[in-house]
C-alpha cells in the first residue's frame, strides 16, 4: 500500500491503512511531512464552522473585488479563463438550497473527524497539544451583529452550539481584546471547536506511524502511475518503480495533474492562502483562543508559543507566490485587532495552495482503476476533517463501508 503525500490527510491515511495490519509506504517530494499546504495554515479544527465557500455571498464578493489586492477574497483576472466548467460549478453550488445541503453534510463529517482526534489523543496513539475552550468570533457594528444573528439561526439549524456575548462579555473572555473594548458590538462563541498546529500534528501522526512500521520516503516525486490490465501495479519516481497492490492519492492540489494522464479527470482547483507567525516573545502576550475578526477577515490563533494570522482567499492557479501586499493586508488587520502590538520583524511569512472541489466537499473514493482511491480535495478543511476522512478511506479499503451513495465520490455532479 503506498499513499501519496504527507499533509495532514495523507499521513493521518496512512496511520489508520496501517493501524489495520497492511504493509504502508508514504511518498512526498518535500523533505518531510506537512511541509506543503499543512505547514502554515491557519491552526482550527472547526466543525462548527465547516462550511463550503460557495455560499451565496461568495459569488457576489469574488465579482466586487476582482483585482483588488487589499480584498480577503480575490480573483486574479488572468485566473478566470483557467476556472472554466469548475468556476460555473462552483457559481451553482452558491445556491441558498444548495449551501445548506453541502454544509449539513460537512458539519456532520467534521464532527466525527474532531471525534476521531480526540480518540487518537485519548487512546495515546499520538502525543499531541489540541486546544480547546472554542472559538470567538468578534464583531464591530450593528451590520456585523445583524450577520451573526443570521449566522447564529443558520448554525442553530445545523444543530451546532452557539453563544452570543455583549461587549462586555467579549472582552472579559479574551482580555487581550481590552484596547478595542470601545469600537466591539459583540461576539460569539463557537465552543466545541478546536486548534492546534497542523504541520506538528503531522509530525505526530508520522512518529506514531513508523512505530507501527510505516515507511516514509521523503525527497521522492511521483513521476508517474502503474497500471496494469486495469489494475494499479505500482508507480514510479524519478529513481525507481515501487510495486503497491493499492495506490491512495492525497496530494492536495497536485491530484489532477497525478490521475490525468490516466483518464481521470478531478475538479480540484487550487485556491491560495496566506499567514504569518509571531512569537510570543516578540509581541509579549498570546490570546487564549482563536479569535476571528469578522470585519477584517482573518483569523489569529495561539499555537505554543507562536500566534498565527491567517486570511485572505485568492485564486491565482497554481501561482504560489508569498505577494507582499497581501502579507501587509494580515500586517494591518492583526495591528488593527491588537493596537498596542509593536510588529515584529520575523513574520515568518507563508502561503499554500488549497485543493478547492466546486461543492466544497472533499473526494474520498476508490476510482475506475482497481486498487486505486483518492482522498483529496479537503480546500481549507484538510486540519479539520483529516481523521474523519482517513477512518473513511480505510473503511472503503477495507470493504466496511462502499462508497456508492456516499456524498464524497468522484462520480458526483458537483452541480
């Protein structure tokens, strides 16, 4: 069994194809695991909040701002003729009915991922920090507290628990809040989600698997697919041919280009993100949870002794370029939430590529090809439904669960 690619996703697959006694190989073209789209992202595990972005504000907002640097979600114009049928998919599933469909389906399936983590920790398989005590988002004018009560109506829906706070209550939950005390209307608490550092969770899951004799092959770029009478053989790298009964791919952005070559087409666009990450130490203090600014569009999250700052959504293909203006967009927003922070001159500056599908859910199924899966597609979700999808991959591999009817195939029409 070889899994391509060590994210978040792929690593936590091969721990569990591993956990059920099958001989697993991982290959990666970085030099260790999470180091691409994992590595920097913005740190939740929020089932409360999984949400496909084809939602019917999306549209209308990509179309308002395209071209616009200082926007949280642009369109790049020499990016549009590239979105083609996927773009017209995704302008479809921002449909009210089709909004709420695609986020009951993720909110159920985040939730047994959190589940599924909270097992991994709980039964010691990995030796992980997850925080918990739920997020806070944070609004500043009346329109903003008339969007959370919508929002609150829409969770309510979804049977997620909310809290709506005053200012006051606000700030006392996150004292680092005070010096804008003054400018907030009022908050909301999302408390069964969670956070952590995604990459040092991938870290984790890579220890626990090479104790359960998982062999993990860094450095190595899949140049190609074996396939034979109609079944998966194997693949090879640049340097030699590996044999694999079972092949899974979970290599994020780069999964259409993998399966092209064999007929396969996959609706996985990549839509780039961007953080930077401040030590403690720098800017001397740390929030005690995620904080989301509704107004900013950002989030900050404290992870050890680091905060991360992460926004921004762009689609620009697959140009993974750190823009210096978008970095500065994070820069003004997080010195806009904490004014008296002096910003530091580490950054550490960072973007990834978000393996996007039209509907927003990932694809998790075995395809045409025997022997061959794919468990990809996650967009910003990869941290949050990374347990949830590798107990599913490995229930279809296993022959627990089929993958016909499931909501997350490939042969779904992502209209």
């Amino acid at each position: 069994m070889i899994v391509v690619g060590a994210g978040v996703v792929g690593m936590t697959t091969a721990l569990y194809l591993a956990r059920e006694g099958l001989s697993v190989a991982v290959i990666d073209e970085q030099q260790g695991a999470g180091l691409s789209t994992s590595f920097a992202n913005g740190g939740l595990v929020t089932p409360s909040t999984a949400m496909p972005w084809s939602s019917p504000a999306a549209l209308k907002l990509l179309l308002r701002w395209i071209g616009r640097e200082d926007a949280p979600l642009l369109m790049r114009p020499e990016a549009i003729p590239r979105l083609g049928l996927w773009g017209l998919k995704f302008a479809a599933n921002c449909r009210p009915a089709a909004h709420l469909r695609l986020s009951k389906t993720l909110t159920h399936f985040a939730r047994e991922s959190l589940e599924e983590l909270d097992g991994l920790i709980a039964q010691r398989m990995i030796d992980f920090p997850l925080g918990r005590g739920g997020l806070l988002a944070i609004y500043r004018d009346e329109a903003g507290l008339a969007a959370r009560d919508r929002y609150v109506e829409l969770l309510q829906g979804l049977a997620i628990e909310t809290r709506t706070l005053d200012a006051d209550t606000t700030v006392a939950m996150e004292p680092s809040l005070a010096p804008i005390a003054s400018s907030l209307c009022g908050g909301l608490l999302l408390p069964n989600d969670a956070w952590g550092d995604a990459w040092r969770f991938s870290r984790a899951v890579e220890e626990a698997s090479r104790k359960l004799d998982v062999a993990c092959h860094f450095g190595t770029r899949l140049a190609s697919l074996v396939v034979e009478n109609g079944k998966i053989s194997g693949l090879r790298t640049a340097e030699t041919l590996m044999k694999a009964r079972y092949v899974v791919i979970c290599a994020g952005p780069r999964t259409p280009a993998l399966l092209g070559p064999l007929g396969i087409r996959v609706p996985i666009m990549p839509v780039k993100g961007y953080s930077i990450s401040l030590s403690k130490s720098d800017i001397g203090f740390l929030p005690r949870r995620p904080i989301v600014d509704d107004l900013a569009h950002i989030g900050v999250t404290p992870l050890g002794d680091r905060l991360r700052i992460a926004g921004t959504v762009e689609f620009a293909g697959y140009d993974g370029a750190i823009r210096p203006q978008r970095i500065d967009n994070l820069k003004r927003a997080v010195t806009a939430l904490f004014p008296g922070m002096t910003m530091p001159d580490d950054l550490s500056p960072w973007a990834g590529l978000r393996p996007m599908t039209p509907d927003g859910l990932p694809i998790i199924d075995a395809i045409q090809i025997s022997g061959l899966y794919v468990n990809s597609g996650h967009g910003a979700l990869g941290w949050t439904l990374a347990c949830g999808s590798a107990r599913l991959m490995t229930a279809i591999i296993m022959g627990r669960e089929p993958a016909d009817g499931s909501p997350f195939r490939l042969a779904r029409s992502f209209w």
